[in-house]
C-alpha cells in the first residue's frame, strides 16, 4: 500500500504531500490543476521514463518520493520485495515503510533510490510490480493489442497460468534440439571441418604434454643454467666458509676459519658459565647455530641438483620453443594453454555429425515436438475454457455499468506454436445479443473501452489483496447511471485493495473513502497546485461543483449532499 507521496517540482505542483489510506482515494480538481501530474509522479516510482519537459520551469529537478507499507500483501509477495530490497543494499525506514524516490534533473538526467540506496530505474519497476498498477487512456490503448489479451485471460484461470509455465519449458527443451538439428543438418560440413581442427589441436597439445605452470619453472631453471659457473663457486665458497674445505674436498681446514667451529666455540664456553645471563645469549647462539646447520644441508642439495650435464641447457632451451608454439597458438600462458584444451575437448564431445547422432537427434526432437503440441493442446482446451468464463463475467459486469445488451466475448484461435502457445486470444464486443461481436479496436467507443477495462480489472482483481491500483480518468466518456455503477465497482475492489481514482465524475468521487483536491494558484509570474483533503462542508462543495458548477447555491449543495450520503451508505454495506 502507498502510505504517503510527496512530489517537488513537477509540473504545476511546486511542493505537495498527501498522506494515503487503504481504500477508495479520489483526486478532483478543475482541468489543468495538476491531477495528472500525481499519476506522473507514480508513473516516475515506477521506473517510467523520465522526461525532463516534467520539470517544473525555474527549478533544477523534479523529486517524487512515495512510502510503502507490505502489511496488507500476501506473505510470499512481500518476502519477495522485501528480499529485492535487501539485495539492493536497502532496507525499511523506523516505521517499517519502504522509501522509494525518483529525481529527474532539467537536462533529463534522472536518480532512483530505494531503501536509503541508490538503484537503477528498472529496480524501481521490479519494486513496484507487485504493489502498484496504474491504468490510464495509454493503458486502455495498449489493451487492444492480442499479447495484453491473452496475457488478460492466462490471469483469470491459475490454472491456465500454471499451464503456460509448464508449456514454456518443454518448448523451450524442443526448440533447442530443433535449433540444434538444424545445425547439424545445415552446416554438417562446417562442424566436420570444427572437429577436425579440435582434434588436431588436442593432439598437438598433448603431443608436447606440458606440466601446470612449467613455463614459468624453466625459464627459472634455464636462467640458472646459464649461470652455473658463478652459482656453483658461491654456493662452494659459503659452505666452505661454514664447514670447512673437508665437507667438499675431503681436507682439513683450519678450525680458527670454519664458522660453525667458532660458533660452537662460543656456544661451549657461554653455556659453561653459572651467569643466568651467559647462559641465556649460550642458548641464542645455540639457534643460530641450528639454523646455520640448516643453510648447510640446503647449500648442500642446491649443489647437487646443478646438472652436471652438459646438454641440460640445450634441451630446456629446445623444451622452452615447443612450449612457446603452443602459447603463440592458443593462450598466453601454458596453464591458459591447458585450459583452452579442457574447453575444446568439452566442445568436440558435444559434437556428433555421426548419422546414428543426427538419426537419435531427429527422434529427440520428434518426441519433444510431441510432448509440446500435447501440452499446447491442453492449454488451449483451458484457454477456451477460461476464456468462456471471462467473457461471461465481463458482461455481467457491463450489464450494471449501462452497457446492458452488450456481449463481451474472447475469442481463442490456433495459431504456429510460440513461446506463449498455440493460440492467439482476442477481445470481441457486440452491442446487442443478436449482432456479430467485433474486436473492441473497431467496435468499442472511448467510454465503453473505459467500462471495458474497469470491469476486466474488478473480475482479474478479485483474487488479489493489498495491492495499490491507479485509475487515470478512466471514467472519461462516461455519466449518468454508468458513473453511479463505475463508482460503487471501485469502491467494492477497494475493499480488499488500495484505490486511486483521478477523476471528473460526482458519481464516482461520492464513493470515495478519502477525497483529495487539486487546486492550481494562478499568479502574474507562476502557476502552482496544491494537494488537500476534503471533508465535511468541503466535500459536498466540491461534489456540487462537479456536478454542475453550483457550489455556491444551496439546491447544488443539496443534491450533493444526497448523493454523498446514498453513496457512503452503499459503501458501508459492502
């Protein structure tokens, strides 16, 4: 539910709040007073477009900003807002509301936040999915398209929804083995010709066998083997210098030079001693002569592992040209090289232009062919099912809004299989029982298109609760007795629901639960408009105006006032 919007900037409105409530909200006011700039402003919270000519003239950018309560939605449809809230680092305000704001910028620049975090438009939209839907003029036009119509009659029948999802996957899994017949079929020379060149390439790689990394290895090694000479005489001249000439040329040398002598020396003669302290500085040479042995033994295995071989060099020189062939071919690196193999063998285990592969693949698809038109064919018996119950529905419904011999039918027709079926669904209107019906493009006028929609919207909208519907002047084209009905039909889907109605009609604006009126300030230098909340005196004044511009007479107010007090009274019995 949208608890409260505040909009800055906007059109006609300079600055303007309005606090919501669940039920029926109308918003009335003169024409050109900034009613629609409201539903911009939710339009905007929606992730719409934004359009910099919004911008008020003089300001630097437009803000909308709107307070969202879950409270009232199903369970799992607020843990799945509350969960996109979350992963866009968001989260809800003090009072458990959801902040979601727009700005639009004058050089048509906009910023989305949602939960105190900057986020795309599309997030907002996202947001917004499950708890606000706006229905205007632009709404009723996109209705008249067949997708938006089947899309209608998969809403009214859950199961038929479940049956389009079921029927989405299996054609999903045979237009894959379709597409990749085809390929197979098609350009059979072109995956010959990929396989031999992916066979040719594992094999040259494992020809050469490389290790993880041993480019890196023998570059290292043959750095060292052309420095041998030198690495070879200091390593000899520090383990002499450690152990002495004995421990790699067999005689012996003066002990007074042979550093793990002295320091064993002085290891003795300080560990001798009864000063706590001498011992102490005995056991720290006691360490360093430890570690010292240590760097002895590795001195020791470093020079045994120089190669002794003269054709050591030449053949890590020879190893390091076939390894550079293959990083020059396929990847940077030997370890790139490896894992350019993995893939190309995963590749080539994918590909079969055997005939028994293309036989097993036509028999696949065939199967698959057949389990999609078999799950189609159920759909399209439950679309027409459906689409029988919808169309009686509806018309029962245009029957109480003045629309009393008209016949509303959905016609369901077979169509090539696509990703929403084997059907195509189309919205049929006739004025009378005896008339052909026609599609409402060619056969629904202005106002009936509105009563149309509204009576689809009360029937799709029965099942569904805490939701946020916007009705923008939907009721145009409509009075009399059709008002009254379209009034008491949106105050019934306002029970379970929050309704937002712009509006012109008496009729409708008397079943309102909250009456807000837009006025517009016209100055010698600006124009502004202001939100407020009518109650009282106020309300039957501006019901008087609506009616016939007679607010100020007491027959006006009169007639005003009984029709806000029959309407009220309709309205507490639902």
């Amino acid at each position: 539910m949208l608890a409260e919007i505040s909009i800055e900037n906007l059109g006609v409105i300079s600055a303007s709040s309005a606090e919501l409530s669940s039920g029926l909200t109308v918003l009335t006011g003169e024409t050109g007073a900034g009613k629609t700039m409201v539903v911009s402003g939710l339009r905007l919270l929606c992730g719409g477009r934004a359009d910099a000519s919004r911008v008020r003239t003089g300001a630097q950018h437009a803000v909308v900003e709107g307070r969202f309560l879950l409270d009232a939605l199903p369970a799992d449809a607020a843990h799945t807002i509350q969960d996109l809230v979350e992963s866009a680092g968001g989260r809800a305000d003090e009072n458990g509301e959801f902040i979601a704001s727009r700005q639009v910028n004058s050089t048509g620049r906009s910023k989305a936040h949602l939960g105190g975090r900057s986020v795309p438009a599309a997030t907002l939209q996202d947001f917004t999915a499950e708890l606000l839907t706006i229905h205007g003029q632009n709404d009723q036009l996109r209705l008249l398209s067949p997708e938006r119509q089947l899309a209608a009659l998969d809403r009214f029948d859950p199961d038929v929804a479940e049956l389009v999802d079921s029927y989405r996957n299996v054609y999903g899994a045979w237009r894959t083995l379709a597409k990749d017949l085809k390929e197979r079929t098609m350009k059979r020379r072109e995956l010959a010709q990929e396989v031999d060149r992916l066979q040719f390439a594992i094999n040259e790689i494992d020809e050469v066998a490389p290790d993880p990394g041993e480019d890196t290895v023998l570059i290292q090694n043959i750095r060292r083997l052309q420095d041998i000479d030198t690495l070879r005489e200091q390593a000899t001249l520090a383990l002499v210098a450690i152990d002495g000439g004995g421990a790699l040329f067999g005689f012996d040398q003066d002990d007074e030079s042979v550093a793990s002598d002295l320091l064993g020396r002085a290891e003795n003669a300080l560990n001798s001693s009864d000063d706590e302290e001498l011992k102490a500085l005995g056991n720290r040479l006691g360490d360093l002569t430890a570690t010292l042995s240590d760097i002895s033994a590795e001195l020791g295995a470093f020079l045994s592992a120089l190669p002794a071989d003269s054709q050591a060099l030449e053949n890590m020189l020879l190893r390091q040209q076939q390894l550079k062939l293959l990083t020059r071919k396929y990847a940077a690196d030997i370890d790139g090289v490896l894992a350019w193999r993995d893939k190309a063998e995963a590749k080539l285990s994918s590909i079969d232009v055997s005939s028994e592969a293309v036989e097993k693949l036509k028999k696949d698809t065939a199967a698959a062919e057949k389990k999609m038109l078999a799950v189609a064919k159920k759909l399209t018996k439950a679309r027409t099912a459906a689409a029988e119950k919808l169309g009686a529905l509806v018309t029962e419904e245009l029957q109480g809004l003045a629309m009393a011999k008209s016949r509303f039918e959905v016609a369901v027709r077979s169509i090539a299989p696509s990703i929403d079926g084997a059907d195509e669904g189309e919205f049929l209107l006739a004025p009378n029982r005896e008339a052909e019906p026609r599609p409402l493009a060619t056969s629904a006028s202005g106002g009936e298109l509105s009563r149309v929609m509204l009576a689809l919207e009360v029937i799709l909208g029965a099942g569904t609760k805490g939701t946020t519907l916007v009705f923008d002047e939907i009721d145009a084209g409509v009075g009399g007795r059709a008002a009254v009905e379209i009034g008491r039909r949106l105050a019934r889907l306002a029970v379970h629901n929050q309704v937002i109605v712009v509006t012109h009609l008496p009729q409708v604006a008397a079943y309102a639960d909250t009456h807000l009126h837009v006025a517009k300030d016209v100055g010698d230098s600006s124009v502004t408009s202001g939100v407020d909340t009518l109650t009282g005196d106020r309300r039957v004044e501006e019901l008087a105006r609506m009616l016939a511009g007679l607010e100020d007479t007491e027959t006006g107010r009169a007639h005003a006032q009984e029709l806000l007090l029959k309407a009220q009274d309709e309205r507490a019995a639902f």
